[in-house]
C-alpha cells in the first residue's frame, strides 16, 4: 500500500458558509497517481466540519436550520473557549463530524452523482486546514 498526505488551507468569506472542496479532493487524488483506495479528508479544527451530501441550496438551508435548532448559538454554555463562547459551533460540527472516506477506483471518485464532499465552515473567516490522505495502490 502507497500513501500520500496533502495539507489545504481554506478561508471563508463568511462567518458560517458550506463549501463545495471535490475539485481539490480529486486533485490529490490526482497527485497521489494511486488508482484503488481510499481518501481520507479530515479538518484540522473543532468548529468546521466535513461531509458528504448535495450541494443543493435548499438542502444546505435546511441543514443549517436542523443545526441552529439542535446546537444554537447561546451564552449559557459551560465552554467559554479561550476568547470567545463558540460552544454552538462546537456541537454543530461534533453532529456533522470533522472528517470523510471516501473510497476510489481506476482513479476516481466512487461518489453518487448529486454526492459532493462539503466543507461546513461554523465560525469562519480565518484560514482553517485540511489534510487529506490517500492510501491503495
């Protein structure tokens, strides 16, 4: 088994925005030059998350209000976090989770055609890392 590792960095230009990241996963992909596997995308921070879905914007709407409604922002959480109270952000991103497989074959990715792999951004507009690891042969 071969394995390569890239890291992205990704800024928002809003504070809470989805962005569509399946071109820069393919283009790992393509860098890796591995052909059956899998790639892992994994962020590297507590208030952003990573998912597989549609990118359709009623869909991204209504996600964002099924978030607002079981994790909201509010001030009576127990964590204050080291400058700010983001606790909301935090349960927004633990429901979503931080991180995807997704597997390919013969170079490409094994996804649906309305499947996108998403970058949810909860509390943005400072650079937020990525790494994703491509493992087969």
């Amino acid at each position: 088994m071969k394995i390569y590792t890239e890291v992205a960095t990704l800024q928002t230009a809003n504070k809470r925005e989805f962005m569509n990241i399946t071109t820069q996963v393919k283009a790992a992909l393509e860098k890796s030059q591995l052909r059956d596997g899998i790639i892992v995308v994994t962020a590297l921070h507590s208030n952003v998350a990573i998912f597989v879905n549609d990118e359709e914007p009623g869909l991204l709407e209504d996600l964002e209000e099924w978030l607002n409604q079981l994790a909201p922002e509010r001030e009576d959480y127990k964590h204050q976090g080291r400058f700010e109270s983001n606790t909301g952000t935090h349960l927004q991103s633990l429901l979503l989770h931080h991180q995807v497989v997704v597997p390919f074959t013969e170079g490409r990715l094994d996804l649906g055609p309305w499947q996108f792999v998403i970058f949810a951004e909860f509390d943005g507009q400072r650079p937020k890392r990525i790494v994703m690891k491509v493992m087969g042969e």
